[in-house]
C-alpha cells in the first residue's frame, strides 16, 4: 500500500479551489484503479452523499486556471468540466466506491489532508511568534530612537554665549 500511494505525489494532486483544499475526479480515479467515468456514474447514484461542501463542479474559468498551473495537455481529454472532492468527499468516496482497495486509498489520503491541517496549524503559529518578535522589535527601536534624540538634545551646543564660572585672569 505505501508503493501505492506516495504522500508527495499525493501532495502535488492536492489543489486550493474555492479557498478548499480539493481533489480531482480523475486523479483519485487513477489511485482506486476505476475510469474517471465510472467514479463520476457511482457518485452520482449517490448524489444524496455529496453536498456541495465535499464536491462541486469546476467553472470553464477554473478549470482553465487549474490546467495551466498542473500543465496538462489541451489536446484531447475531457468533454465534461471535472469534479472535485474536499477532504470530506474523499471521504464519503469510501461508502460509494466498495473495494478493499478504494478503502485503503482514502485512509491514506485522509491522513494526508489530516498532516496538512497539522502543517497548517503550526504554520498559523509561527507566524503568531514572528508577528509578535517583530513587534517587540519594532517597540524596542521606538525607545532606542528616543533615547539617541535625547542625546542629540543634550549634545547639541546651546546657542548664544554662556556666562563663565570660575576665576578670570
């Protein structure tokens, strides 16, 4: 199963539509070792499992978009605009499609969507401690400006003459 599915490629199959992490029909099609079609026909007999928050249809303007950056051939291919899966829909694709190996593909893509929520958390967090350094930073640099001004203050030479103290000769 590990030779089956590689998290790096997997990773690079995982794509950000919609502000959702998603996945497509044909990809996941190719890991369970059906024709996209066919995951499409199971899917839609179960339509009822698939709202729009674990899959949806891509615009011409997005799948457009999405073709350029994954540089796929404009050639041949599809006739229909592709669906896509969020982590819940890759999910759900377990009851539909029954295989011993469709079950084990979506545990292993689960816990890749699960490893990039972590990756994401501890991200959110260290830019938390980078906002904040920088903003004790720039505090500190506030008061050190303050304090060079008050030495140029005290530095600067008065203007017009001063009365001596002391003895004259």
């Amino acid at each position: 199963m590990n030779e089956l599915l590689n998290e790096e490629q997997v990773l690079q199959l995982i794509h950000k539509i919609r502000n959702q992490k998603v996945m497509l029909d044909s990809d996941l099609a190719e890991m369970y070792g059906v024709e996209t079609k066919r995951l499409n026909e199971q899917v839609k007999r179960s339509i009822d499992r698939f709202p729009e928050d674990f899959m949806f249809q891509l615009t011409t303007e997005e799948w457009g978009n999405l073709k350029s950056q994954i540089a796929t051939s404009s050639w041949g291919g599809r006739r229909t605009l592709p669906y896509v899966f969020t982590e819940q829909g890759v999910a759900m694709l377990s009851s539909v499609l029954n295989s011993p190996k469709a079950i084990q593909v979506n545990i292993s893509i689960i816990r890749i969507f699960v490893k990039i929520r972590e990756w994401t958390l501890n991200y959110s967090e260290l830019q938390d401690k980078i906002q904040a350094l920088q903003d004790a930073e720039s505090n500190q640099n506030q008061h050190i400006n303050h304090i060079y001004q008050m030495i140029e203050e005290l530095l600067k030479p008065t203007l017009g003459e001063r009365n001596q103290i002391g003895f004259k000769k």
